[in-house]
C-alpha cells in the first residue's frame, strides 16, 4: 500500500513536468457490452484468455519487450486480479525480484492507453476484454533499459565489496550494506519532494527516510537477506532486518552511516540491530512502528542476543595465516566474547570483537609461476574437540596468464531458458580453480490444448508456452454456443416485506442450479402512537405502521388540545386565629372553578373574612350569633371566654376591648350557657399506604378520623392539584400522568370545620 502511495505521490510531480502515466485515470470510463450469439454453431475468440495473473504478465512482458503497441488481454470478469493487469503490474516481472526496488520508478514513466469492454455469453458469463495501446513504448522502454542497467551497476559495485560472502556472517552483512551507504545524502527533490525510491538513492546519491529504506532493501536483496521498511505512516520509515532467525531494526538514513575516515574500522551501531523496546524510545519519528507486531521484532537488541548454535564451522585465511572458528549454524556469527564499545558515541567495532578462534597448522603444498605471477597453494589443518579440519587455499602475487583446456571445464550448474549457468575452469598452468556463468538457452515451444463441452462452457482453450520454464507467448479461448435448460425446482426462502425472495431452478441437462429473485410482498399495517387530545395537551392520530418489519407507512396528524369546560362552585373557608388565650374562628367565601373534562381547578376571588365563631380551651366551639354583640369575661378557671351582651342592662356599644372584663377570684358565678353548641374540628388525618396501580392510577387508603363526617383526598403535581372528596376512608385517584411523581395528602372534615392535612406521600406512576 505504501510503495502504491509512493508512486502515486512520483506521478503527480511526473505530470508537471508533462510524462504520461500508466495507471487508473488514464482508462477510459466507457464499458462497452458485446453479448455473444445465441445461434447454434455460432462461434466467438477471446484473444490471450487467460486464467491467472501470471500468465497476463508473461504475455505483457513479451509484448513489451518485444516493441509490440497493441493488443488485447481477456478474463474472466470477476476475478480480483483484473485490476493489476490493467495498470500494468507486469513490470514487476521484468529482471528479477530486485526488480520492485526500482520497477515503481521506471512503472509510472512507460504510459499507456487501456479501453475495457464487457463480453456476455448466452449463459450469462461475462469477460472482460482489455486493448493496450502503448504510445511511445519504445522511448520509454530504452529508459527503462538504461535505469535498469544502472541499477545492475550498483549491484556489482556492491558485491565487489563482499567477495567471501558465503563466509561472511549475517550480522557482517548488515555493516557492509551500511558501509556501502555511506555516500547517499539526504535531501529533496528540485521541486521540494520527498525522494522515496531505491533508482535515486543509489544512482544518484540522493533521498529522504524511505528512499534509504529502500536501497537498503535492494542491496539485502542482492546478498539474500530478508529485510523490510518499517514505517511510522506519515513519519518516518526504516528497516527492519532478519538475522538469525530474528527480526532487529536498523535506521539506515545517512547519519548512522561510516564517515570516510572511519569506513574501514566501524559503523555508527546507534540505531543499528536494535530491539523495538530501544528503538520505540529513541524519538516521536520511531516511536510507532506498522509491522514491529507482525514480524514480530525482537523485544532486546541484536548485542543481547545469547540464542546462537554455534555447531558449525569456518576456516578464515589472512595471506599464509589461517584460524579456525565455531560459527552458528543459523547466521554464521563466530563464537565471541561479546561487543565492545565506546559507551560515549556508541561505536560497536568490526575489528575489535573478541572472536574466539584456534589457529591452524599451514603447509606450502605447491608454488608455481603462471605469467608474472606466483601462484602459492596452501593447506590448513587444525583439530578440535578431537576431530581434524582441514582447508586450501590459494595466493596470488602478480598478474596471472592461465590457460585452460576443455577438458579443464566442469559444469556446475546447467544453464536452462530462465537461469544462466555455471561452469568451473582450471588453469593447467598454476591448477588455479575458478567459477563463470554461461548465458541462458533458447525457449522451446509448444502449444498445449483444453477442451470443455457442458452446458455452461464448450470451448477449446489453446496455451503457446515454453516446454522447459512455462513461459506464456500467447493464448485463445474458441467459444461454441452452449445454454443451460432450467427449471422451477424450489422456493428457498420466502419474500417479505423487507426482503426479496428466492427460487430454486435446475438445470435439466446438467443439475447445475441457479436462485431467481422473488418480489417483496406488501406491508400489513396496524394504528400506532394514537393520543387523545385533552384540555391541555394536543393529540396525535397515530402512525399506519406495518406488524411485521416496524415500518411507518403513514405518519399520522397532530390534533390540537379541545380546552376546559369550567363550572364555578362557591365554598365557605374556614381559619383561626389566637389571642389572649382565646382561638378566633373566621369565615370566608371563594369562588372555586373546576373543569368538567379533567382535574384542573384553581381560586377565581374570594370574599372578606368576618367573625364567625370561637373555640374554647376545652375545645368547645361557640358560634356568633348574627346581629348579636359579645363581650370578654374570664370564667372561674382564668380563661377567657365570650359572653353575649344583654341590652337590659346599659352596655358599652362598642366592639369589646382586648382586655377583659376581670372578675377576683371566688366573686365569679358561672352563668348559665346559652351559646349554640357544635362539633369538635376533626383531627389530622393519617395515610396507612399510597400505591401506583395499573392503568395510570393511584390507590389512597386512610385512618379514620372522629367527628369526621367526609374526607379530601388530594394528589400535587408541581402547581397543579387534583381533589376529590369521599364519606369512605379510601380512594382510586385516576387519569394521571405516567412516569410522574404526586404527592398525596387527605384531611378529614365535618359541617362545622376542616382538619389539617396529612403528611405528604409520594408515589410514582410506572404502570
């Protein structure tokens, strides 16, 4: 995905400059459709039908390897590698798997026109038929040739650089792909661009972080190691690398490369063969790393790495000198001490490492002349643990002539049409022994032919390819008219409201089966979400909804609230109040308005309050008598009490002062009582329990109170009150509002007096 973004973001700056681009936008938008005949005896060609990728990228590469401009490509329509035909994956194919560190580069400056159309056979399976026309190919392709030349170049430069390869361990490996390195610099584009390809990195000497990351790639893949970019998307990007079996992680941008002067002692190890742990703490660049979990990399760096077999050996020569070494047999590490390094700058030296090696016995076995040279032939030999080593060895001093004879060449390797050969030489001046490759052989090839006759295909199907390596020159699909004959087998699901169904149909001639779709069938529906509009809350006619899937079918209307219908009743009030000892009781009228529809009521005025009554301290109550005045007297117990006033007798007209007639003590007679007696005021009420019942109600049930002779039964929400009244000591309050919260009071009364209200009990309406 990255490297794609990568080319991606190359191209863009590659039209500016105005190259053409072989990828999506260049392929026409337009399908065409061509249904094949359905004549018996009608016959159609695809041209290159092919049935895998690899086979399109064969024919691709011939085609442009060879200058060819046009031609088609046919598939299958719905195989999910059509696209990578299309924009031209083949390049990927072209010199190799080193190939892809450059291919991205070279891929987006060939350029090409791509036109798809659609082919439908009389059974209903469709290919897709793909026309290239590649304009300026040639040009193209000689640029391509040319960076691909260079690229060889650098891989030998390389490889100069490792002659003993095959004795060199994996962690040696590491350090030369460094050193080689050390010349790329980092920077830019012309145009400020990040340079992320391998192509310019190492031709050029030039790249940001995953330009090094990948030339680092590349030259791993020139010595077959495994190495991969790690990248912190949007970031940074980095490697990380296989070595004995473990995967460690190296920054290869330039800072951690050798200077001149130091090339040839060490290498900069500070962010080299390090663990994820050290290296997800170095800085924000690497603290994220998108394939550290999938590797997985290693937790410790390669330095603490204590896992090596050290099973196998290896004899190392310097000039005459030759020492035996135990080496691990995954990695070929030698058995060492451990590292040393300066703890300052952290430099982990090639040369100082505490090796652990034995040295050999070595013998001159011959010493011959071939041109100027002197050609010395060694032999080592060494035991250990009990068992002999031995090794040869060959010096060469001066510039050798040698000659050899074809009886002198051995075939190592045996050159085919995909590989070049190998073939060793011997000199039979000085029997100096070395290795050169041969070029690849002709391809030879043959046409092989597959037929399919069935109700769905009858076809011949024809493959040109290389008997020897497979590769695919050119192919043809003949297609003859073949129709299924199907009939109603099933019904395998059925249609609902929501879903489509499905049929079973087979067909007669083959049993093949194939599932036809089934019509939804209609939604049945139901009234939903009705509301009732009331005196004070709007209403709703409810929603067509279907029983089975939930859909609304039709949205109902809102209907508005139909207001109160009020009906005023007048009620007398009664209140006290106490002086002097003596409880005053006063009356007045209010105007109640009430709603017949609901439990709306509310207090429209009320009249002055006026004397009306007392209450003794015996709890007596005494009423005034209309048109009658009293006066104030203390009865024998120092109680004041009210006395009306007898016109017989010359008396003050004036309403009696606040301070009472007082008689002394024993002088007082107590006078007959002639003032109305009436009830006790009914005493507070108390509720033995208040409950939430089904259907928005409330159950109230309460003591019964003496003198009482009927009860209010009150339910408080917010401002609003509901009040009923009931001779029973219980009551269901109804039509109220669900999940609320009412508070509930009841009071007794009688003819002459209310009681007080109870304390408040709160109920909430669930149900």
């Amino acid at each position: 995905m990255r490297k794609r973004l990568m080319a991606l973001t190359l191209s863009v700056s590659m039209i500016l400059s105005g190259v053409n681009f072989i990828n999506t936008s260049q392929v026409n938008a337009a399908e065409t459709v061509e249904t094949i005949l359905e004549k018996v005896g009608d016959t159609y060609t695809l041209e290159n039908y092919v049935t895998s990728l690899k086979e399109a990228q064969e024919i691709q590469k011939r085609y442009f390897e060879n200058g060819i401009k046009k031609y088609k490509i046919t598939v299958d329509e719905d195989v999910d590698w059509k696209s990578k035909v299309k924009n031209g994956y083949f390049i990927n194919t072209i010199d190799g798997p080193e190939s892809e560190y450059y291919n991205d580069y070279m891929l987006y400056n060939i350029g090409s026109n791509c036109e798809s159309s659609t082919i439908a056979s009389n059974n209903g399976k469709k290919y897709t038929e793909l026309s290239f026309d590649f304009d300026g190919m040639k040009n193209r392709l000689k640029t391509y040739s040319e960076h691909r030349a260079e690229m060889q170049e650098v891989k030998k430069k390389f490889l100069a650089t490792v002659p003993n390869l095959d004795g060199m361990s994996e962690y040696e490996k590491v350090l030369k792909i460094l050193e080689f390195m050390h010349y790329i610099k980092y920077g830019k584009d012309e145009n400020g661009g990040t340079i992320n390809d391998a192509y310019t990195a190492l031709v050029k000497g030039k790249a940001t972080c995953t330009g090094f990351a990948e030339a680092f790639n590349f030259l791993a893949s020139c010595i077959n190691m495994e190495s991969v970019e790690i990248g912190n998307p949007g970031v940074h990007s980095w490697n990380g690398v296989k070595v004995c079996g473990n995967w460690f992680e190296v920054e290869p941008q330039s800072k951690n490369n050798p200077s001149v002067n130091d090339a040839t002692r060490n290498i900069n190890m500070t962010e080299v063969l390090r663990g994820s742990e050290y290296m997800s703490n170095i800085d924000r660049a690497h603290q994220e790393g998108d394939k550290r979990d999938t590797l997985p990399v290693s937790m410790i760096d390669y330095m603490d790495y204590k896992d090596h077999t050290f099973t196998s050996h290896v004899i190392k020569w310097n000039g005459a000198k030759a020492t035996f070494y135990r080496t691990c047999s995954d990695c070929g590490e030698y058995e060492n001490d451990g590292f040393e390094y300066n703890e300052k700058n952290y430099y982990y030296h090639m040369v100082d490492r505490k090796y652990i090696g034995t040295d050999c016995d070595v013998t001159k076995v011959s010493e011959k002349k071939c041109g100027d040279a002197t050609v010395t032939k060694y032999e080592a030999t060494v035991t250990v643990d009990g068992k002999t080593y031995t090794s040869e060895h060959t010096e060469i001093d001066g510039e050798c002539n040698h000659v050899v004879r074809d009886s002198d060449i051995k075939t190592v390797k045996k050159a085919t049409c995909s590989e070049e050969g190998v073939i060793e030489k011997t000199c039979e001046t000085c029997g100096y022994t070395w290795t050169e490759s041969t070029p690849k052989t002709e391809h030879s090839y043959i046409t092989v032919e597959a037929t399919s006759d069935t109700c769905e295909d009858k076809s011949v199907y024809k493959v040109h390819k290389c008997s020897e390596c497979g590769e695919v020159i050119g192919t043809s699909k003949k297609m003859y008219y073949s129709a299924h004959d199907y009939e109603f087998t099933s019904h395998s699901k059925a249609a609902t409201c929501t879903e489509k169904g499905e049929d079973l149909y087979t067909c007669t001639i083959c049993g093949k089966t194939e599932t036809r779709e089934v019509p939804m069938v209609a939604h049945e529906t139901e009234l939903r979400n009705y509301k009732a509009a009331t005196c004070t809350e709007d209403g709703y006619t409810g929603d067509e909804t279907c029983i089975n899937c939930g859909k609304v079918i039709s949205k109902g209307k809102k209907t508005y609230a139909t207001g109160h219908s009020y009906v005023d009743t007048l009620e007398t009030v009664y209140e006290t109040d106490m002086s002097m000892g003596l409880t005053y009781k006063y009356a007045y009228v209010i105007d109640r308005v009430t709603c017949k529809k609901c439990d709306f009521e509310m207090i429209d005025g009320q009249t002055e309050s006026k004397l009306v009554g007392w209450i003794l301290a015996d709890g007596t109550e005494v009423s005034k008598e209309d048109r009658c005045e009293y006066e104030y007297v203390t009865d024998k117990n120092g109680n004041l009490v009210p006395k009306k006033v007898d016109y017989s007798v010359t008396q003050s007209t004036s309403r009696p002062s606040i301070s009472p007639t007082i008689y002394e003590t024993g002088d007082y007679t107590e006078v007959e009582d002639t003032t109305k007696s009436v009830s006790k005021v009914p005493a507070k009420a108390k509720i033995s329990y208040a409950k939430n019942v089904k259907g928005k109600k409330i159950s109230v049930k309460w003591k019964k109170v003496k003198t009482a002779t009927k009860y209010q039964v009150k339910a408080v929400l917010g401002r609003k009150a509901t009040t009923k009244t009931t001779t029973k000591t219980s009551y269901t309050i109804k039509k109220l509002k669900r999940k609320k919260t009412y508070k509930i009071y009841v009071r007794a009364y009688n003819k002459s007096e209310y009681g007080k209200w109870s304390n408040a009990k709160k109920v909430k309406v669930n149900k």
